[in-house]
C-alpha cells in the first residue's frame, strides 16, 4: 500500500488532493478490473491457455485454462503443478513443445508452430504460439502457451488437396489421352498423304496409260456416259474425241449387245464382280459393225467407292 507520506512531492496541493485511503481503493479497483479482464481472456471458450515452466525434459503445468483441463479429462485444480509427463502425455510431443519453447526464449519473441497430435482416440491437428516470460522464483523458465484446434481446417485442406490432386490425375491422363490422339491422328495423316500420294502416282500411270495404248479405251460413269476417251478407240469409231465424250456407251454399241453389256455392268455396280470380258459389236460413225473383245473393270476411290468404269 503507498503511504501518503510518500506522495508528497508528487501530489498537487490544495483541498482536492486525494487522500491515502482514496489512492488505495483506486488502485485496488484498477487491479481488480485488470484481473477480471485477464481472467475473462484467459477462460474464453475457444482456445486452450496457460502458463508452464520447463523443467529439464518435462513440462510443469502452472495455471491452465477450464478448456485446457476438459481435454486433459481433468479440473483445473486437478491440474495445478502437474508434470505433462504424469498425465499421460508422449515424451515426443513434451520434446516438441520444450523445443519450440527454447526458441521463444533464444528469441525472446512468440513462436508460432502447427503440429499433429496423435493419440489412441483420435488425430488432432493444433496452431500453437508460445512467449517467453522469464525465470520463475524457483529459477525455472516460464511460459505462456495458446493453443486452437485446427483439424476441420486442415482436414478440409486435406480434402481440398485430394480434390486437386485428382484433379491433377484426371487432367493429366485426359492431357495424355489428347496427346496420343493427336498423334495418331498426325499419323492417320501422314498415312492419307502417303496413300494420296500413291493413288496420285498411280492415277498418273493409268492416264499415261489410257492415253497412250493401242487399245481402244474409254472412261464412263455409273450411268454409261463417257468421261474420256484415248486416241485409239476415237480411230477405230472415227468420231472426234469431241465427238464421242456427246455419247453413251449404248450409243456405240449393235442394239442386241446392249442388254448382255447392261447386266454385266449392273454385276460390277452391285459388287458382285470386279469386271468382265465380253465379245461385242460396236457400230463405227459411218455405220459399219466392228467386232471387238471387251474388257471392263472398276476403277474405285480410298474409301472402296466406285468412281468410274474402264473398258
């Protein structure tokens, strides 16, 4: 208690001055008001608080907070000056603690650390800050400790990662999926390129062919109009290729032949033949019948379509 003795120089004269007696019961108030603040901090639901001393490879617990002792199984008078090694706790977490305790001492600052807290009922997973106080009466480090449950948190991060971790494997496969179809499809390409290729040279030859041979030859569609025609068979017609791209194939050919050369092709346009020799009349410009062995066959696309005959 401060005497008023002591105050003398300090205080303002005059009759307002405050007593001794007055100046106590402020300060008495002011220190009562201060302890219900700190005791309403300390027991506020939500987080465990308390005050330990380090002593040697154990933790001794001081003053814990009523959310302390329930998860402890324990009132907090039960727990007052209590090794954490006596009730139960895993020297492994003790060492946790005492080493994040060092820190804050080394440091003289908080220190903040999240760990998981494993035991036979169930997984926790804590956020802990520590602070250095200073060396107890009985030369011992003391500290203060606040600790929040934070395993709904990290259990929906845990869950959120396999989410996004699955996610990762699906875009991952579906990349690799698309990978590989571009490549095939790159090869089917090449592969149509190369047959394009092919077919182009070969349409070459044939035309090269068609147009030089001392054959009468003649291109025509499905329906016996004549698409080309070589040199040879507009001499042996004596029609002018003009002339003779006009025509039909029944237009060229003796009457009584047309329905035996018509059912021969209808064989090759059904499918079920891939061409026929025949011997036929063919009637020249001028009138005159001309015997003729006649080959036909189909000349066919890619896909196995037939885009034109050859006879």
């Amino acid at each position: 208690m401060v005497e008023p003795t002591e105050l003398d120089d300090t205080l303002r004269s005059g009759d307002d001055r405050p007593t001794g007696e007055s100046l106590d019961k402020a300060c008495q108030e002011k220190l009562l008001d201060s302890e219900a603040i700190l005791n309403s901090f300390f027991n506020s639901p939500g987080a465990m608080r308390g005050v330990i001393e380090v002593e040697g490879n154990d933790i001794r617990h001081i003053a814990d907070n009523a959310v302390t002792a329930e998860f402890f199984g324990r009132t907090q008078e039960s727990m007052a000056n209590m090794l954490a090694s006596q009730m139960g706790v895993n020297q492994e977490f003790i060492d946790l603690w005492i080493k994040h305790y060092g820190q804050s001492k080394i440091n003289n600052k908080p220190v903040h650390f999240e760990y998981r807290h494993e035991s036979d009922q169930q997984n926790l997973y804590f956020s802990v800050t520590v602070n250095y106080l200073g060396e107890s009466k009985r030369g011992f480090p003391r500290f203060t400790y606040v600790l929040f449950d934070i395993t709904e948190l990290k259990r929906t991060q845990e869950d959120l990662q396999k989410a996004h971790d699955t996610l990762d494997s699906r875009v991952e496969q579906r990349t690799a999926e698309l990978a590989q179809s571009i490549e095939q499809l790159n090869q089917e390409v090449q592969e149509r390129k190369q047959v394009e290729k092919r077919l182009l040279e070969s349409e070459q030859i044939f035309r090269r062919v068609f147009e030089d041979s001392m054959d009468g030859m003649v291109m025509a569609d499905k329906h016996g109009r004549f698409i080309n025609a070589n040199k040879a068979l507009t001499d042996i017609l004596g029609y002018s290729k003009t002339e003779i791209l006009l025509k039909r194939i029944s237009d060229i050919t003796y009457p009584d032949d047309i329905d035996q050369k018509s059912d021969n092709v209808q064989d090759i346009l059904r499918g079920d033949s891939e061409g026929f020799t025949v011997e036929k009349r063919y009637i020249h410009k001028s009138g005159e019948i001309i015997w003729s062995d006649t080959t036909a066959f189909p000349i066919k696309d890619a896909d196995g379509n037939i885009k034109y005959l050859v006879g």
